[in-house]
C-alpha cells in the first residue's frame, strides 16, 4: 500500500545530510533523524527501507518514523530535521529610568545582615521600592552587565599619599633598579610572608583519573614566617623559613645573606618594606658590635615608600612561590623547608630573573598625579 506521507529529498537536503552525519555524534537526536530521513528517500529511484525496518535498525517505534513523516510533509526539512523551534522568552523592556533606579541600587549599600547585592536581593529591593511590578534576576544581570556592573566583584587597592617623601622613596628604588648588573655589587630585595601549617586528619587520595580528594577535616600546626632574598638581576633567590617575624629575625637573615650568601660582595644593595622590625639597630642586639659594624658597612639599605610595596620585587617572586609551590596543604615545618628549597633550586638552575620594565621616566608620566605641586 502507497505510503500517505512520501518523503523526497532534493539534492541540497541530502547533502545536508550527510555533512550532519559526518560531523556529528550518533548519539544526537537530529543524525538520528538525518538517517532515517534517508532511508525513507524516494527520489533515488532505489526503493526506500520500509517503516518497521526503519524502526528496528534505528531503535525506535513505527509511529515515530510515521511522525517523521508526516512531519516532513506538513511542516518541512528543517522540523522534521531539528523538531519545532522554541520561541525565545521575551525579556521585558525597561526604560532608562528602571535602568537609573537600578544603576543608584547597585551602587547603595545592601541591606542590613547582607555583605553585598546578589541580583535576586537587587530584584526583589526594586518590587519593594516600586520602581516595577515585575523584574527578573536574569533581566537585573543583563542591565548590570549593560551597565559595566558586578554586584558580586570586591577590589581592594592601597592609595599611596601623593606627597615628595613617596616620591622620592620611589624614584631612588626605581633608580636601583636601573643599574647594571655588578656581581661585587649586587641588588638584592626581601620580602616577608606567612604560612599557616596544616596537617590532615585524613589520608587524602587520588583517583584513576587524576582528581585528587582531601577532606574537608584539618588540624591546625602553627605557622612560619618565610623570608625571600631575591636578585632579580642575578637570577638567584633563597627562602629562609623562621618561627618569629621580628627585628632580631630580621637581622639573623640579613647577616646569611652578607656573610653566607654574598661573603665577596663589595657592597650589597638591599632593597625592603618600610617597616619598623627593618632596622639595622637590631643588628647590634643580636651580634657584637664589630661583628654588626661590619655587616652594616657593606650594606646600602633602600626602603620602598610606604603603601609602595609594589616595587618590591621580592614580592613577585613571593607570588610565583605561593602560585607553584604553597597553595596545598603542608602540615610540619621540616616539609615546608624542604618543599622550598626544591622550588628555588630549580628557579636558581634555570636563572630565572625579574624583567623590570617600570622607570622612573614611566613613573614621571603614568603616576604624575603623585607628585607635588611646586612651590613658586
């Protein structure tokens, strides 16, 4: 019996096809479809397969190969192919002046007990205030996003206190920076951070595909105080891993690094932070005095402005440490020490150094608004 609903294809169809059942999974509803449809072809001259072989080959009903059909028939190549297409929900309209009260709501403090505006507290703030009957979270975001606006994003910056003393502190660190490499007069930067030790009280394990898994559960062992000695030029750094963060820690570390690790230095240029435990006065408590003497001749101390610790470059490579080698759990002080060492070890074989790129030409145009004002 003649089949009510014939399905032939023309040329650009089948090849339409084709290109979808070679680019595409099997697995996919419409290279289902696309199969099927060529199966049931009657414009080749060659008979097509009959619905119940069609069905069986492809694992689906006789009436849903009718359907297609059918389909094919009444409504085209496309929906049989791909199925109905959905009508996009329509998002209201709002005019500029939602969109204002929007903008000045984002941009209030959030309610009492709440951190920040989520878009669904955004949504339901504006009902409240009337400025509409209805708005979605999804028709907040898209307005926010218009406008530039992350109710979610928190950024946090120093302002440095646009005065000559900054000024001044930047452009001798900047000049620092400038000097050729010297070996007998090298340029070395410290920097301190801390590490919060963290032992598990679970075995944590890795899957066979790859995913490692550690319990939510810690114990808590303390922490220690890194110090980084960097010379960015030289491509050397050591990390020196102490109990305490003090003056008297502080001067044990700086007299390694003239003593132990720059013994032939003529002169070392130690760039830190202006802090107040960076005294070389703390080095008369800890050593005798021809012993401190003799380690503050050789020192030429330079101190970043304050809210300047950017131009440390210690810091850098305090963040690469952290990145690469800190950002797990460690639990004893022997383990840190010895996974820090493995790190700048392989940093110092490749001589890896700082490509500081900022002068103090580029600080005289980029941060013009810290300078002072002349006095005429």
């Amino acid at each position: 019996m003649a089949k009510k609903y014939c399905v032939t294809l023309n040329d650009s169809e089948r090849q339409h096809l084709d290109d979808l059942i070679e680019r595409r999974s099997k697995g996919v509803p419409p290279v289902k479809r696309a199969f099927m449809l060529l199966k049931a072809d009657q414009s080749q001259g060659a008979p097509a397969w009959t619905d119940e072989r069609i069905a069986e080959s492809y694992n689906v009903s006789v009436r849903t190969v009718e359907r297609l059909r059918r389909r094919f028939v009444e409504e085209g190549f496309e929906v049989a192919l791909y199925g109905k297409k959905r009508e996009p929900v329509k998002e209201k309209i709002f005019d500029g002046q939602v969109e204002a009260h929007l903008v000045a709501l984002r941009c209030s403090e959030p309610p009492e007990g709440f951190a920040r505006w989520s878009l669904r507290l955004l949504a339901d703030r504006m009902i409240e205030l009337g400025y509409v009957e209805s708005i979605s979270h999804e028709s907040v975001r898209q307005l926010l996003k218009k406008n530039e606006l992350k109710p979610w994003r928190v950024k946090s910056w120093v302002i440095p206190q646009a005065d000559a003393a900054f000024v001044c502190q930047m452009e001798q660190v900047l000049d620092v920076y400038a000097r050729p490499y010297d070996p007998l007069r090298p340029v070395v930067c410290l920097d301190e951070a801390r590490k919060q030790l963290i032992s598990e009280v679970r075995q944590p394990f890795t899957r066979a595909d790859g995913v490692r898994h550690v319990d939510y559960e810690y114990k808590r062992e303390g922490t220690r105080t890194l110090y980084m000695l960097c010379e960015p030029l030289g491509g050397f750094r050591k990390v020196l891993v102490k109990e305490r963060q003090d003056r008297l820690t502080w001067a044990r570390v700086v007299a390694h690094l003239v003593e132990d690790l720059y013994p032939d230095a003529e002169t070392i240029t130690l760039v830190q932070d202006n802090l107040s435990a960076h005294t070389a006065s703390a080095l008369y408590e800890v050593f005798d005095a021809e012993r401190a003497r003799r380690i503050v001749r050789k020192l030429e101390i330079v101190s970043t402005p304050v809210h300047g610790s950017w131009l440390n470059m210690a810091e850098i490579e305090l963040s690469v440490l952290v990145r690469q080698g800190l950002c797990r759990r460690i639990g004893n002080a022997s383990q840190l020490e010895g996974e820090i060492a493995a790190w700048y070890e392989a940093r110092n074989a490749k001589q890896r150094g700082v490509d500081w790129q900022f002068t103090t030409a580029d600080a005289r145009v980029k941060l013009k608004r810290l300078y002072p004002s002349i006095i005429t």
